[in-house]
C-alpha cells in the first residue's frame, strides 16, 4: 500500500468535494471559478499520478482512494484527452479487478459527452432552462435494462435524486452534472 499517494489522493479529493457543496449550496460566479481552479490543481495532479502510477488500484492505494481518483478524472472536463488516457488505464484495472466498474461505467459516458457524442449508459445529465435533463443515449428504449445489467438503478430513480442534489442550481443554465 501507497500510503502517500492515498492520502494525496483524498487530500485532492476532498478539496474537490468541498469546493463543489459550497457552489452548489451557494452558486454563486465566485464559487463556479474555485471550483475550477480546483479542478487545475487536480488535472496537474492525476497527470502526474497516471505518468508515475498508471491507475491507483485498489492494492496500491485500497477501494476508497481509487474511488476518489475517479472522481477527479470524472471532474477533468477541459482536459478530454486526459480522461480517455485514464479511461483505458481504469478498464484495464476493472478487467484485473483492481477498480471500480462503476466507476468505468460513468466515466465512459462522460468521455462520449465531451465528444459531443450520445452515452450509452445514461449517467450524465445536465441542468437546463431550470430543468434536469439526461443527456442523449444511444438506446433510450433499452436503457433501463442496460444499466440493470449494469448494476444501476433505474434511469427515473437517478433523475429523482440529481433534482433533489442539485435544486439550488437548477436556476443555472446549463450544468453538467
């Protein structure tokens, strides 16, 4: 075990989460832009810990901390190229059992999204017009089964629960979630 790439790792992941409840509790523009400034710090962060590390398994780092390496790469929307590389990174893990499928499943969707290209899983939404909307799938009449498959839970049930997460934002425009 990693002990000092763990607790770097949740350090990031912790200043990412802190910055993300104080915009959506108050989202304000000066909020918004800490939130981005975080996410540099992190991108530099997970370049660096991809370059030396490759993905943080769960044997090198333990289950929570590989989580919460995937929550940064989740987060690193500027950087596209950065997330397909950790993408092919995290589904070697999966396939070794060294990381989360979840974790995969959601960051697939958020690779095809910022490709400008339809999700397969349906993970991905966004807060538009004041309403939370999913963002195009490639197969909506099966997409239930899909994420059952999966080990998701229904798309409605999802939708309910980012409504309720993200309501103080819902007077944006458009947020990605």
């Amino acid at each position: 075990m990693n002990q000092s790439l763990k607790q770097k790792v949740e350090k990031f992941a912790k200043a990412d989460q802190e910055k993300r409840r104080k915009w959506i509790k108050d989202p304000k523009k000066e909020n918004f832009k800490s939130v981005l400034a975080q996410d540099k710090k992190s991108i530099d962060f997970v370049k660096s810990v991809l370059k030396e590390y490759g993905w943080p398994k769960y044997k090198t780092v333990g289950k929570r901390a590989s989580d919460k390496f995937w929550l940064l790469v989740q987060h690193a929307d500027t950087n596209i190229n950065l997330q397909k590389k950790a993408l092919k990174l995290l589904e070697k893990e999966v396939n070794c059992n060294q990381a989360s499928r979840k974790n995969l499943i959601y960051l697939i969707d958020r690779v095809l999204i910022n490709e400008k290209k339809k999700q397969i899983y349906g993970t991905q939404f966004l807060i538009k017009n004041g309403k939370i909307h999913l963002h195009p799938v490639k197969n909506a009449r099966k997409l239930n089964n899909l994420r059952k498959e999966m080990g998701l839970e229904k798309i409605e049930t999802t939708k309910i629960k980012i409504e309720k997460k993200y309501k103080s934002l819902m007077k944006k425009n458009k947020i990605a979630t």
